[in-house]
C-alpha cells in the first residue's frame, strides 16, 4: 500500500493516520482532504501527527485528491461527503472504505453509489465500523432473516446535537431512556452522527425499512454499547459491544477508527481477513 486518501480531519480520520503510520511499513503518504478554510491547519497538523513517517498532502476538492493517485480513499467526514464525492471516486477507479454508512439510507445516494460501482471496477467497501458480527448476519442472510433488533446505548453527552434533545431532557435524565423507536432508515437519517451502525446492520441483513431500532440515552454509562439480536432460518444470535468513546469525539466508538483501518489494510494484503 502506498498512497492512501482520507477525506476528513477528525475523530476516525486522525485514529486512523495513527493506526496506519504503525504499521510497517507504514504508507508511502496520505492524501487528505478537507475544506478549502481548513487545508493550512489541517496540513501543519497531521505533518505533527505523521512526524515524518510518510509523506502527507492536504488538498480541497477532488481534483486535488485525484492527482495523488491514491490507491484507496477511507470517507471519514460525513453523510453529505458520501453523496458528494463517492460516486466520483468510484467513477474515477478508486476503491473507496465508507464509514457514514448512514447515507446509503437516502435513495438518491444509494442510486448513484450503486450506478457508479456497478459502472466500473473499483468497489465500494462498507467496514463493520463500530459494530461487530455482520459476517455472520450477512452469511444468516442467505438462509432467511425474520428479524433483526438493534439497539444502540450511549451516555447523554453523545446525544447532544440531536433530536434527542427535543425528545428528551439530557442533561437531567437520572436512568437510562429509550428516546427513539423505528426502522434503520429513521434512525440512519435523523441520527448521522451516530445511527450509521444501524445502516451498517440494515444493508447486511434485512433491509433499512425492516431492521427495528431503539435508541437510549444512559447517564449511567460512559461507554458506547451496540447490541442486536438476530433471527434467522439457519442461525439465531445476539452480540454485544461495549466500545470506549473516542477521545476526540464521545458520539464516535473508538473502536471504528480500527475497523476502518482494517478495511483499508485489506485492500493491499495477501491474505484477507
Ligand atoms: N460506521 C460507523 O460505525 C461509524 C460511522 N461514523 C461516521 O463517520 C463520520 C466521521 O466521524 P468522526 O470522525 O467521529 O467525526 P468528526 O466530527 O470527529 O470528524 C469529521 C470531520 O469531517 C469533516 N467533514 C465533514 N464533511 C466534510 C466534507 N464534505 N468535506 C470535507 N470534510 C468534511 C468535518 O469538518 C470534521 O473535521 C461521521 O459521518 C460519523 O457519523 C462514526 C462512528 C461510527
Ligand atoms: O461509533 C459509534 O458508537 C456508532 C456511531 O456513532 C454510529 O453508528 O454512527
């Protein structure tokens, strides 16, 4: 692996640069891409961040991103970044890790994604991110799913900015509160700073309309807790993550950053798993 493209600067994206500046070797260089207001502090960051262990450019739009020739690009921004530059990184032959999952529950962006993957060689590549098991509910898939549950627990810090707020006082919650029940698509759509998981389970198993959802603010956690349950013709099981909240952002699983990571390693190695 040489090049590698990240569009974004914050939480996953500057995990993520640790993570593969580890590595050994570590990448040739990095490729990131932010808004055009924020390239000149972008690029003195992430060169501290780097301290020399690969090259980093900092570009604004895709034409810059383009002519590094990166050999994958991991989205590490937001739902609108998906639907702005995915299919044109797809279109242009490169592999392209989402970790906004959540906005392939609007139509219109699911389309073009698809279209522009379908169009071309390069792939589209949906990381577990901060959920676990969607090898076995994908696998559970093909046998006949009945049901698929989810239910995603943080502390009420990682609902602030949300329409939690209107559904609930956060601040004053004194025990744990299920402030929104509905389908993945809801919950991905109205949640896209924390409700991606439930896209994630919705696109492996049954569906973004049929995947039930609840989401709970927890004063008495102070960790990400992501549990789902599964029904299924061949196989019936529950999984249960309990994930650290990233340092850099409590809405964000610290453990997706490494998922991402993962993902991207996976496109150059011999042996995948
Ligand atoms: N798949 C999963 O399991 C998870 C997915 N996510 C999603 O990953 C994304 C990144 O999460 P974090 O790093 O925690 O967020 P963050 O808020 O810490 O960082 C996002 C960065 O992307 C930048 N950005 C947003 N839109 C952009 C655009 N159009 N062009 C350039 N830069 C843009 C922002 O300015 C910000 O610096 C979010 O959409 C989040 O919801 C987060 C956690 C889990
Ligand atoms: O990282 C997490 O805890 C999950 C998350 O925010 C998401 O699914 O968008």
């Amino acid at each position: 692996m040489t090049t590698i493209g990240i569009i974004g600067f914050g939480s996953i994206a500057r995990d993520l640069i640790d993570i593969l500046c580890a590595q050994d070797p570590p990448p040739e260089a990095l490729v990131i891409m932010v808004r055009p207001e924020k390239t000149g502090e972008t690029l003195a960051a992430a060169q501290e961040q780097v301290a020399g262990r690969c090259a980093v450019h900092v570009v604004s739009d895709t034409t810059g991103l383009f002519a590094a020739r990166p050999d994958v690009i991991a989205e590490c921004a937001s739902h609108t970044a998906v639907a702005q530059f995915g299919p044109a990184i797809l279109r242009a032959q490169i592999d392209i890790v989402v970790a906004s999952i959540g906005a392939l529950a609007d139509p219109q962006t699911e389309a073009a994604l698809k279209a522009a993957a379908e169009g071309g060689s390069a792939q589209l590549v949906l990381p577990a991110g901060a959920i676990g098991g969607i090898d076995m509910l994908a696998a559970a898939r093909l046998s006949g799913l009945t049901g698929v549950t989810y239910t995603g627990r943080k502390p009420p810090r990682a609902w602030s900015g949300t329409p939690a707020e209107q559904a609930v006082d956060l601040p004053a919650l004194t025990e744990a509160t299920v402030f929104f029940e509905g389908s993945a698509r809801e919950a991905a759509t109205q949640y896209p700073k924390n409700a991606n998981v439930a896209a994630t389970l919705a696109i492996a198993g049954l569906g973004m309309d049929e995947t039930r959802v609840r989401l709970v603010a927890d004063p008495g956690v102070d960790t990400n807790t992501h549990e789902f349950s599964v029904q299924s013709q061949a196989v019936d099981f529950a999984v249960t993550l309990t994930a650290k909240a990233s340092p850099r952002n409590p809405k964000t699983s610290a453990s997706t950053a490494y998922s991402v990571a993962r993902a991207v390693l996976n496109r150059s190695a011999g042996i995948v798993i």
